[in-house]
C-alpha cells in the first residue's frame, strides 16, 4: 500500500490533459457568474458561504473552488496532490481574475502544507475520500484544519456504490467489493470518466471504500459533531455505464428502480468548541 500516493498522483496528472476539455472551463472564463454543477447541487445544503475562510481538499482543476469564491466567500484554498492539476486551476483562476490559494500537498499533510491558516469551512467534494486508506487519519486532518465552531461540508459518492460490481446485463446491482476500510483495491482503467476518447498513459489505480459508520465515528473519534446526514438517489457521473439516466443538472440515475440504492450522500460535522 505504500506507493498509492505515486501511483494515484501519476494517474491524476494523466488525466489532466482530457479533463482541461471536459470541465466546460471556457464557461467559466466567459460567464463571471457561473459555477459547476457540483456546487450548484450543494448550494441549497451549504447554505451561505460569504464571508466564511474555505478550504477545498483534493480540489482538482479548482473549478469547485472557484465557484465557492464566486459564492462570496472571504477567502478560498485550495489543495491536491497533482501538480498538473494545480497548474491548471491556478491558470483558470487567473483567467477568471479570482484571487485563489492553491496548495501543492498530499491529504494527510495538509495541516502542515497551508501553515498556521485556519479556516470556517473545509469543503470535498465527490470522490475524494476513496483516495484514501485511513479514514480515521482524514477526520483528524480535518479537525485541525476547522476553527473551533467550523464546519465541515463533504458530499460523497455512496460507499454502497463503491462496493457495486461493474454493471451486468441482467440489470441486478450485486456486491463485489468491500463496504468496509480495508486493503487498497487496484484497478486499471485506460479512460476517465469525463470521456472515452483518448488513453490515459498512467492508467493504474489504488483506491478504498469507507463505510458510512467508520466515517461517522471517525469524525465523531476527531472531536467533530455530525450535524446532518442525507442520502442522495443521484450521481455526478455515470457511475453504472447503461444503467443510468441524465436527469439533468450534471446528476445521473438508475434508469429501473431508482430507489434501490444511495449513490451519494452529503454529511456535514461541526468542530466542538
């Protein structure tokens, strides 16, 4: 398990050339006012941001991150461990003449990579937490980073889906992988998910799932309160190839019985004073 920082960090920069035409950055450059569909779906549980200090973990091509600053917030940092990826949202926030911090560190050492900066919101997004093999550790670093009454806003792809086997033509949704915190999974996939064209010359993965307890207790274990927990019917993604419908929104769902599983949820905590 020891290199899936190298491997992970390698595929992430090898996705970073499809991902600069498949973010729709040019509708950020030419619309002062428009913000992604993540965002966008977070907004109505995220509530105001203005005036808040935000961070964004694992931020990617930053275009979450600059729709938090768009939202109004004080001020915004964004951290990840590809430095392509940061190139790239350092290069769109200029464009869009917003005045982001971008920090160049791997997860667990952000508490020391931003300094002495505490922040009122620590913001992931989807697929961030897979990333990573020890979920306990996570919360901690998040605990540090939050100022006593700071709060925690994380919507994550559902650890039920994680453990869903690739979709199968019989339509049935069977677990194949594990619920919960265990050895790393690999995988190698030759495409991202934001387009089939083109191979990724770093295709290999480690990834893990948590399960929404060992989330629960971790964050809880860190000195976080969990103040709300809400599953959602919907993907931003089409997570289950064939299976899935665009509803709209960037958000995706199973075409037949849309209520037999989670896909993500949104969780929020707060730091005890």
């Amino acid at each position: 398990m020891s290199d899936y920082v190298a491997i992970n960090r390698a595929n992430w920069d090898s996705r970073v050339p499809h991902h600069l035409t498949g973010y729709d950055l040019d509708s950020f450059r030419s619309d002062p006012t428009f913000i992604s569909d993540v965002v966008r779906f977070d907004q109505v549980r995220l509530g105001s941001v203005v005036g808040l200090d935000v961070v964004h973990l694992q931020c990617h091509l930053g275009t979450d991150t600059l729709s938090l600053a768009r939202l109004g917030a004080a001020s915004v940092t964004g951290l990840d461990f590809s430095p392509r990826a940061l190139e790239a949202a350092a290069r769109l926030a200029r464009d869009c003449g917003a005045d982001i911090t971008y920090v160049e560190s791997e997860l667990y050492d952000a508490p020391d990579a931003v300094g002495t900066e505490r922040f009122d919101l620590v913001y992931t997004g989807v697929g961030a937490l897979n990333w990573l093999p020890d979920i306990s550790r996570w919360a901690r670093v998040v605990a540090a980073l939050l100022r006593p009454d700071g709060r925690l806003f994380l919507r994550e792809f559902h650890p039920l889906l994680a453990a869903l086997s690739d979709p199968r033509e019989d339509g049935l949704l069977v677990l194949e992988y594990p619920y919960f915190e265990g050895e790393a999974l690999t995988f190698f996939d030759q495409t991202t998910y934001v387009t089939h064209e083109g191979e990724l010359t770093s295709p290999e993965t480690r990834q893990f799932n948590h399960g929404l307890g060992e989330i629960f207790t971790a964050l809880t274990d860190a000195g976080l309160t969990v103040s709300a927990l809400e599953e959602h019917r919907s993907v931003p993604w089409r997570a289950l190839e064939g299976m899935m419908r665009d509803i709209g929104a960037g958000e995706y769902e199973l075409i037949e019985d849309r209520d037999r599983v989670p896909l993500t949820y949104t969780l929020q905590a707060l730091k005890r004073p």
